[in-house]
C-alpha cells in the first residue's frame, strides 16, 4: 500500500510506513477499541489510516494521510506547513501522542476498600473513630 506525498511529506510516509508494517500496532488497530474523533484526533486519523491499509480500500492504491497530517500540524506547529521534517521526530511526537490519547482516563473508578475474600469492607470496619457523614 502507497502513500500519497502531499508536498515534502516524505518524513511522514515513512514513519507511516514503518507503522503500517509493524504487526503488533496493525493487530492492535484491527482488533482493539477504535480511537474517538473528538478526544484521540491523531489516533483516531492513524487508526483510520491502518485500516485502510489493511482493507487495501484506497480507491487508487494509495492512502493521502492528509487528515493525520493536519491533527499533527495543529498539534506540533512544525507539522504545520509543507516544509521538510525529520521522520523519527515525527515518529516519536505521534507515537507520544497516541499513546497519551490511548491512555486517557475518562472516567474514575469508585475506590472499594476489599477484604481478603473479596467482600467490601465497611468505613466503621476501616476507622472505627470516624464519625460517619450523613
């Protein structure tokens, strides 16, 4: 599967390359969670990209990773423009980015305090001089 170069982008298909290649990500992408549009941009246009590339669904043959190039650009203003970038440099602020958006927490979960059979304990049992709150 090609890549389009969208105007100096060579850094970037190659990182991309590397990233479509590695079967441990490309096995991730194609069995995991997908990656939310409004909260994961950069993964969720990476994850696209991987899928695409593994449905070989690029209508010519050739994936444009444009959309991934524009979250990264409005992310890192060096990614922004046309000019020539270094692609490990690339590689290593979409792989810090993406493992950040991945890692998230978007929800907290309540704190049980558990016993040794797995049973909840109760606050009196774990302070037994605390006044409970009503």
């Amino acid at each position: 599967m090609g890549l389009y170069n969208l105007g100096n982008t060579c850094y970037m298909d190659a990182a991309l390359q590397c990233m479509i290649h590695t079967p441990h990500l490309v096995s991730y992408v194609a069995k995991g969670p997908a990656a939310a549009r409004g909260s994961s941009p950069c993964s969720y246009e990476l994850f696209n990209l991987i899928k695409e590339s593994i449905n070989n669904s690029a209508p010519s043959g050739a994936i444009k990773p444009s959309d991934l190039k524009y979250q990264m650009g409005k992310k890192y203003s060096q990614f922004a423009g046309m000019g020539q970038q270094d692609a490990i440099e690339f590689l290593h602020e979409l792989l810090e980015l993406t493992n950040k958006e991945q890692n998230r927490v978007t929800s907290k979960v309540a704190y049980k305090a558990l016993s040794q059979t797995g049973e909840p304990i109760s606050v009196q049992v774990l302070f037994p001089h605390h006044d409970a709150v009503t």
